[in-house]
C-alpha cells in the first residue's frame, strides 16, 4: 500500500518545507553547567549558578504578589455571564478569613484538608488558605471520585491521610463518591447543593470567619519543611503514594524559575490554563509561577478529548496567554483547530513569549507543525522549549533556558539542583539531590528509603543521553523510563520512550496516544488510541460520527500503515520496527491506573491490564481494528 488515500485533507505541508521565519526574542539566564565524574563513575551535573535566596514560605509568596499588583485580576474562570474574576486584593481577604475558619477546627498534618473537585477560583481559596494557615491540603484525580466505580483509591487516601475536612465544588456529582467514605465521619464542605447528603457545611461559612491573632502567628511559623500539600502519584503501583511537598521545594523551584526565566519581569504573565491541580504540573509548576509573578490565570475547563477540546478553542479565542503549558496530547487535540482557524491562531500567538510542552514527550511532527502556524500567525517563531521533573521534585529539575531548534532537549539542571548520572549502556540513569527534593511519602517509611541512595539522591527511574556528549551546556535527551524498557526474544532492548515518540510522530495526527509492546516475543507491535480531531481531519465531510467507525476505517487504516511502512524504512533495527497496530476503542481506565489527568499513558499498567487484546495483536487472525505494517 503506497499511494495516498483519496480523501479530503488540509494537512500541513511536510516537515521539510516548514517556513522558519525569525525566532520571537526570549532573555534566559545563559546556561552553564559544571561536570565531574565521581570515583564510582558516576557524572555530576550541577548549574554554575547558584541559587539565589528564596522566601520559605507560599504564604508570604501570596502576600506579597498581592501587595505588589492589588487590583490585577488574579483568578478567572468562565459562568452564565462571562468571566468571572477575582482580583488579587479579594482574594486576600478571602483566604484569610478561611484560614482562620481551617485553623478554628484545629487541622493539621494529621488531619489535612482533602480537595475532591477540580480547577476552580474556590479550590485555589482553599488551597492558600492552607498555605497561609499552615496546613496542608491534598488535591486528588477529579477521576478518583467521578469515574471511579469502586472508589477503591479514594478510600484508600482517606485511610492514609485522615483528613479533618473536605471540599467539593457540588455535592451533586460528589454524592456516591462521598457516600462512599461517609463511614470516615469528616466534615464536608461545600459550594453548590449543600442539602443534598447529610450535614455539609457551606463554602460561604468559610469565609465569614474573621482572620486575627491565630492566623498572623500561623504565617510566622511556617518555615522551609512545614508540610504544604500532599500530591499522589501512582507509578506502576496500584495503590497511589502520598508525596509530602514542603512549602521550602514549592518555593525554592519558583525562585529557580525566576532566575532562568528573566523575561517573565518584562511582561504581565497571562496563562489559559486547565492542567489539574491534583498534579505537580499544573498545581505546582503553574500555579506557583502566577503568584511568583503577579500573573493572571484563566481557569480552562477543556481538556484534551473530543467532547472537551471546545472549550479550551473558545478560550484562546478569547485570551490571549503570554505563555501556553500543556502536554503533547494537549498540543496534539488544538493544533487542527490552529491549522483551520487563522483568526483563532493569531490570537493565540498574538503575545505569546514562550511554548512549553512537559509530561510526555513531543512527537517532532507536533512540534513542526506548531511552528508553522506561529509563523503564519505572527511573520516569527515563538520559542518552544521543555523541562523535566517529578511529583517528588515540586517538579522541575531540568529546563532548556536556551533556543533549540527540535523536540527532545529537556535542558540542563536549574540553580539549586544537583545531577548524579549513572550509566544503562548507551544512556544514563538520572537521580537528584536539591532543596526541592521531597522528604519522602507520607506514613511511608519503606516507600522512602528505597526512593533515595545512600548518598540521599532521589532515584527517578528515568533515563538520558547527552545532546552533546562533549558538552553538557547543550543539554540532556529524555530517553524513557528505565523499567519500561524490554528485550526482544533476539536478545535486543527496545528502547520505549525514543521508539513512542517516533511512532507517534510518524503516524501524526492519526494516533493520539499509544503503548508498545513486544516482550517474550520477535517483534514489536503497538496497543494506540486515535486522535479524533486528526483523523476526521483527514477524512474530510466522508468521516463517521462514531469512534468505533473511526477504527474500522479503511483510510484510517491506509493511512497508518502508510506512515509506519515509512517509519519501518527508515528505521531497520528489529527493535524499532513495527509489525502492526491494533487500535483500541475503549478509553484508558483510571481505576486501573492506565491514566492521569494530565493524559500520561502508563505503558506497564496498560499492558497488565489488556490481555485480551495482546492476545488478539500477536495472534495470527486479522481483526478489523488492527493494521498489518508488514508480512
């Protein structure tokens, strides 16, 4: 099968014939990088700048981003009537008096505040009044309590943090989800439908409160290792871990920012923005960078999936942002409304000083492609760059703070963090030391000693390989999870992460999401998910309303076997070779811890899970979900 489908398309032109245009001026801290090899081999990497001091403490971090910009608009999320905002100055007062209101229950570590709903201007109230107060919140997956069945996992982390209160945004959505730890006895508090289950307390009660002594004294005593928050990560593992994120990691990551990043002064920061915040991405990276800066955040309420990608084009439409997060599936859903929309693209690019992409890693075909637009948009290309980090390091701890021409480079170590690198063949394994390392997992003891080496190195279980092995400055390569890597039975390691990224990039924008697979066997197949904005597409006024038709699709077919004869072409290795795709009609499951909010697909967790479907991609029988690549 070689020749073009025959259907409509308004695809992108090759990657090859991309305009380049004049790159948008962005001022970064020049990066400069110190390398030494330890007497057990290991390599030490470590910014040559040093990290300047830092407030401990998130709650003076919001003071004084209200002090500084008052009147700004500080929250923005959208209702019946528009937007609805609240100024920083509002916000002040409000998080004072539910301060007092948490401390007048007497919370604490042992009894945290537990936050079910998500992105929300009342969830991030509660979220700085236990800063302010001293007590840490937990903002946990939305999906836990809304598409669980069970509500296995929620149980779970009410019996491990033992929480005093929980919030909810609406009683109504939350109903079995709470019912299903009522036996726990914890207050619940809550905006909406507050008569709907039991004795809820209303989010109104929480700011009458009048903030005095108590709250003042509570600010005073916060310092570097005063707990601010628990975030879960999961893993591999069935049961999610509770990383403790002190208000030192959370603040120290943000002044590390601040000195790679010295245009964020030049500019008032605008973000549109709906990565969650029961993760570190959104809940720390971004929402700790707006208050760091006096910046404006728009709450999205969109995501990257079919029935809510429209909500995030309405809101750049509307907003323009001064710099965009997302993840690459995020990139993935908005770029064929970029292509098709010119006046959807010129606001989106219209002010924008920096693209960053984190989670996941960047197809190149995505990356190219958002280019193109940027330079169609604007006559420049905006700076596109990424970072790398963890749950456990409040989370950056690499950045690119320096221009790169491809998708890949996750930069160099930021100010305050120290690099061990100790080396899996061709590649590195990368652990990490610095004032935004957490302490450990909380009520976990043995979780946390084997988190760290002896040296007390956090060990990520992540791996890299040098952009420029004669010069660290160039920076590191992603190369994957070091235990999703498998052999071939030939004996030969399929490198997972690099081979991912390519397939994806090769099939773009066809395939959303995929898994690879090949363990105990001679070849490599793949487990993928379609990109529905992509292929209909494609596909033009001749595609079908339904997924499960998307996946039976003939040109749909066509055009990923096209795609992946080509990748195979050039690509001759056994461990990089694909021999065919089944496509899956069944979403990810987050019960089965298959995937985040945030998209990031677990490779080992969805293979555990979907034998059936193994079985029926490594049998002989052909199926009309699966593509054959080669015979």
């Amino acid at each position: 099968m070689t020749a073009s489908p025959p259907y409509a398309s308004s695809m992108p032109p090759p990657t090859d014939t991309v305009p380049k245009g004049r790159p948008r001026p962005i001022r970064y801290l020049s990066a400069q990088v110190q390398r030494t090899t330890a007497s057990d081999g290991s390599i030490r990497l470590k910014s040559s700048r040093e990290l300047d001091p830092y407030d401990p403490s998130l709650a003076n971090l919001f003071r004084a981003a209200a002090a500084r910009a008052p009147d700004r608009i500080f929250l923005a999320e959208r209702s019946t009537e528009g937007w609805r905002t609240l100024t920083y100055s509002q916000a002040r007062k409000l998080v004072d008096s539910i301060a007092a209101s948490l401390l007048d229950r007497r919370l604490s570590a042992e009894r945290p505040v537990l936050i079910l709903s998500g992105n929300s201007i009342e969830h991030a109230l509660v979220t700085l009044a236990g800063y302010t107060a001293g007590i840490p919140v937990a903002p946990v997956s939305v999906a836990y309590s809304l598409q669980s069945h069970d509500h296995g996992k929620l149980k779970y982390i009410v019996e491990l943090l033992t929480p005093g209160l929980i919030y909810v945004s609406d009683t109504g959505p939350f109903g079995k989800a709470l019912a299903a730890i009522e036996n726990y006895k914890i207050e619940t508090v809550a905006l909406k439908n507050t008569s709907n289950i039991g004795t809820v307390t209303s989010f109104e009660r929480l700011t009458e409160t009048p903030p005095g002594r108590l709250v003042e004294a509570a600010v005073a005593q916060i310092n570097e290792g005063t707990v601010a928050k628990f975030l879960f990560t999961s893993g591999s593992t069935d049961l999610p871990k509770a990383v403790v994120n002190s208000h030192g990691m959370l603040t120290s990551n943000q002044q590390s920012l601040a000195q790679i990043w010295p245009f964020l002064e030049e500019q008032e920061l605008v973000l549109v923005d709906w990565l969650p915040w029961s993760h570190t991405f959104g809940g720390n990276h971004n929402f700790h960078l707006v208050i760091r800066h006096s910046g404006s955040l728009y709450i999205d309420a969109g995501k990257p999936t079919p029935d809510l990608i429209q909500h995030t084009v309405r809101n750049l439409a509307e907003i323009s942002p001064t710099i965009y997060f997302n993840v690459p599936a995020g990139f993935a859903a908005l770029l064929p409304f970029f292509e098709k929309d010119v006046v959807l693209a010129r606001n989106f690019f219209g002010r924008l000083r920096l693209i960053f992409y984190a989670g996941a890693g960047l197809p190149q075909d995505l990356w190219s492609r958002l280019e193109t637009i940027s330079v169609r948009s604007t006559g420049n290309r905006v700076p596109m760059t990424s970072s790398w980090g963890a749950t456990e390091t409040a989370p950056a701890v690499t950045a690119a703070h320096f221009p790169i021409e491809r998708a890949g480079n996750i930069g160099v170590p930021m100010p305050g963090v120290d690099l061990k690198l100790l080396q899996d063949g061709e590649r590195w394994e990368v652990r990490v030391k610095g004032p935004n390392v957490t302490p450990g997992y909380w009520r976990s003891p043995q979780l946390t000693a084997a988190a760290f080496d002896a040296e007390g190195f956090y060990k990520t279980g992540d791996a890299v390989r040098f952009a420029d092995p004669t010069d660290a400055a160039r920076g590191l390569i992603y190369d994957g999870r070091v235990a999703e890597d498998f052999k071939l039975t030939t004996g030969t390691w399929v490198r997972v992460g690099a081979l991912r990224v390519g397939v994806l990039a090769a099939a773009s924008p066809v395939l959303q999401d995929a898994v690879i697979a090949g363990e105990g066997s001679d070849h490599v197949r793949i487990l993928a998910w379609l990109n529905v904005a992509g292929c209909r597409q494609m596909l033009g006024d001749s595609a079908p309303t339904t997924y499960t038709e998307l996946v039976q699709h003939p040109g749909i077919h066509e055009r990923i076997a096209n795609a992946l004869q080509s990748w195979n072409s050039q690509n001759g290795g056994q461990s990089t070779r694909i021999r065919s795709v089944l496509l899956l009609c069944d979403p990810p499951s987050i019960d089965a811890n298959e995937i985040t909010d945030k998209g990031y697909i677990n490779q080992r967790a969805v293979l555990a899970n979907r034998k059936s479907e193994l079985e029926r991609l490594f049998g002989s029988k052909r199926h009309s979900d699966t593509v054959i690549i080669e015979h």
